[in-house]
C-alpha cells in the first residue's frame, strides 16, 4: 500500500460532510451558490470568470508591490519556457479588469460584473484564514457614484439579510480622497510617524516610507494610541470629496443603513481612492472582516484601458458561511425526494425507467444500488433524509406496479400501477 497524500496545508476539501475543523458541507455551499446567482441577478449584474492564473505584473501593478499580499503572500512560479513569471491570483479584481481592458468591454458601455471563486494566499492557515479560499466579488466599472456606491452597499445589506445575519455584521466606512489629498496626508503623517519613531515596531518601520497608511491599520495594541491621534485622512478631504462622502452617508441614512465611520479603515490593496467599507462581525474570533470593498477610479487606467471610474466589494466565502451556519438561515437541502429500491428478476429494469420518468416530472430520485435485501434498504431509505420509498419488487414486477412508501407524513403506503406513480406523488407532496 502506498503512503496517504494530504492536502495542502491551509487548502480545504468540499465534502459532502462536515469535517472537525472545516464543518462546511458542498451542499451548504451549493445552496450559497444558488442565492448568489439570484441574488446579482437580481441587481442586474453580469458573471465574468477568468483564468485562476495570470502574470505576476498584473498583480504588482494592480495590488502593489508593498502590500503584504504582493510582498509575502502570493503563489508564485516560473512557467516551464521561464519567459514568464505567473501567479496564482489572491484576489479577483485585477484579474476582471485585464480581461474588460483587453477585451474592450468598456467601449462606450459602463459594465456591472460578478466574479466566484478561489483565491490563493500564502498565510498562516487558522480558522477563518486559508490558503486557498473562495470569493465571491462584484465590480461596478464607468459609474462615477456616489448612486453606484450607495447601491453596492445595499447590495450587500440585502444579501446579509436574506442570509439572516444582518444582525451580526457592522458597516465601516471611510474616505480616502483623491491622489492629492492622500499625498498633502501622506506627508503629514510620515512627519507625524517620524517623531513617533521609537515606539514603531518592525513592521510599522517598514511600511513608515513605502505604505504609511497601513501604519495605521496595525493591529499592536501598543501602538494604537498613537495610531488613535495621527492626522486623519478625512481632514484633508478637499470639497469635491467630502461631497461625495456626504451625500453617500446621507443615502445611506435615507435607506437606514447604520453605519459606523471608521477614519482608520484603510483595506489592504493601494488601489482605493474615496469611498472605503467593511462589513465586520464580532462573532469570528480575529478573522472579522467578512466583505470588504470600494472605489478605485485610477485602476483601469494603471492597467492601460482608458480612465475610468470604478467600484466594487469582495466576500470572503468561508468566513461568511461559518457565520451564516452558526446564525443565518440558508437551508442546505442534501435530501432526495425519493429513495428508489428494487429487488429480484426484472426489477432492476423496472425502477430504472419509472426513477427515469419521475426525475423527468421534476422529482429528484436516488436509486439503490448493489442489491440488498428490501429490510436493508430501507433502512439506508430512512437514513437517506429523503422523504419517499418507492419500492419495485417480485410483486410490483409482476403486475406492473410500483409502491410507495411516505416515510415523513401521513400517506402510509400504496401501490399503484407504474404509470400512476407520478400523480400519487404530487398529491403526496402538497
Ligand atoms: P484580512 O484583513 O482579514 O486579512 P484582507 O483585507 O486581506 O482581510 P481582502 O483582500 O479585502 O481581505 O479580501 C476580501 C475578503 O476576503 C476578506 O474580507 C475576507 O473575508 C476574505 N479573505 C481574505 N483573505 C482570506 C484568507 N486568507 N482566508 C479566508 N478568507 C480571506
Ligand atoms: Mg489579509
């Protein structure tokens, strides 16, 4: 026998039950992944999905160099002929807008877009902070706002309550200004860090010159103090930004979205510009940051397409679904309709073709395979979840019948001929 192989440390598998420690099942998952598909259809928006691949430049270009997910956490390899450098992506919003530029989709058309799918970070796996993790994102390209951010954190909100977890998520909000005003901050702050010098620690001394904001991010609570009482980026706010923050806020207040301002709240990526959110809850230990989103108006044009302006948010999926499984209400509906069993000469034949015809009438059938007696059967039936017994043996076979068996509700059992199988069922189910 060989050796057993494990996964990648950090990297989950799906299963169709629940582990120790990763307790989500595929069909939790593919309940999500239903609401999710109605729910931006709902708002109007278009999937895109790209290559989970792409050269390490877009990401540098986009991302930034000195961000940690740039610097320290990316998956990154030579490809085999060594001319390119490609990464895995660890996020999807420089991925959607390569492929709007290269493909041109922006040409005299603004465009609403949602992306799924997995990520690839490499940091310290714990709970609710994974290697390989899955996002779902959505991408408002050519709007100018602030309507396109009001309605992005609706968006959210109303995903969050058809989840049932409104109640546990905060929104943060910020402002970031344009380039000038981080620029006229930036210096401020760098002066402010400066004289605050002794305190910082390794990571905040080398992020004093590349990425002073995030210094601002820190979680050290010893230096949050000091973080508490730097210049804040909203003071040097100039009109036009602090119109566009005002009248964000006062729909977010006409709609009743609470929201908390967060003058600290930076994100990770350099992209952003003006509107910042998080969507955080304090029912996940560290990793509290479920969604986390906003403006980048100077992206696409970095990225060589015409300037553009541009918002959107990402989900990280995990941490939204242990969430929603320990307080939401999304049902994960595992069980078939019907469990199909058969047993002796003919019957094999027989339940394929009536399992056939019902599957065909919309009813989900799971048919017993590998022959045990009918007790035995049943019993996995009754394991099964589904609600129905539809059992084909010597008798049935031989009058061209089938019987059914109503495992959860009032009906008992009855047989009837095969071809009525379909209409008794429908009764049953009402
Ligand atoms: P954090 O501060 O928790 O590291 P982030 O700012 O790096 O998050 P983003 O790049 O904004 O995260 O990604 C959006 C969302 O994706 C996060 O809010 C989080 O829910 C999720 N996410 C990010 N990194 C991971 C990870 N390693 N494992 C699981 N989910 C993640
Ligand atoms: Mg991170």
């Amino acid at each position: 026998m060989g050796q057993k192989i494990q996964a990648v440390k950090g990297m989950n598998d799906l299963l169709p039950v629940a582990q120790k420690d990763f307790k989500l099942t595929s069909a939790f998952w593919q309940a999500f992944e239903n609401t999710i598909a109605a729910w931006t259809r709902r708002f109007g928006y278009q999937q895109i999905r790209t290559p989970i691949v792409e050269q390490t430049g877009l990401f540098v270009r986009s991302i930034g160099e000195e961000t940690d997910v740039v610097g320290k956490e990316m998956y990154t390899f030579a490809d085999s002929n060594d001319k390119l450098n490609l990464s895995l992506r660890p996020e999807g919003t420089a991925s959607c807008l390569r492929a709007v530029v290269e493909h041109n989709l922006l040409y005299n058309n603004p465009q609403k877009l949602w992306y799924s799918g997995p990520m690839f970070r490499r940091e310290r796996p714990q709970k609710g902070r994974y290697r390989q993790f899955h996002q779902v994102g959505v991408e408002a390209l050519g709007f100018d706002g602030p309507d396109i951010d009001a309605e992005m954190i609706t968006m959210c909100a109303d995903l969050w309550n058809e989840l049932g977890i409104r109640q546990h998520l905060t929104l943060e909000l910020n402002s970031l200004g344009n380039m000038a005003e981080r620029s006229a901050h930036r210096e401020a702050l760098v002066a402010y860090l400066q004289q605050h010098e002794a305190l910082l620690d390794e990571d905040s001394l080398r992020r004093l010159h590349t990425n002073p904001l995030r210094v601002l991010d820190t979680k050290n609570p010893t230096l949050q103090v000091m973080a508490n009482a730097a210049p804040r980026l909203v003071d040097f706010l100039g009109a036009e930004s602090r119109a566009h923050y005002q009248s964000l806020k006062t729909m977010l207040d006409g709609l009743g979205i609470a929201y908390v301002e967060n003058p600290r709240l930076v994100r990770g990526l350099d992209y952003y510009n003006l509107t910042v959110f998080e969507w955080t809850t304090d029912k996940l230990g560290a990793q509290s940051t479920v969604c986390g989103g906003g403006r980048y108006n100077g992206l696409i044009e970095e990225l060589g397409g015409k300037p553009t302006p541009a918002i959107g948010f990402a989900m990280g999926v995990e941490r939204l679904l242990l969430l929603v499984q320990e307080y939401g209400c999304l049902k994960a509906d595992g069980a078939p309709d019907v469990y199909a069993m058969h047993q002796g000469e003919g019957s094999v034949l027989a339940v394929l073709t009536v399992a056939e015809q019902l599957r065909h009438a919309g009813i989900d059938v799971y048919m017993h395979c590998g022959g045990q007696s009918l007790k035995a059967q049943m019993k996995k039936a009754d394991a099964s979840g589904a609600r129905f017994a539809l059992i084909v043996a010597q008798d049935e076979v031989a009058n061209g019948t089938v019987t059914l068996k109503d495992m959860q509700g009032e009906h008992g059992q009855q047989t009837v001929a095969a071809t009525d199988v379909i209409t008794l069922l429908q009764e049953w189910k009402k």
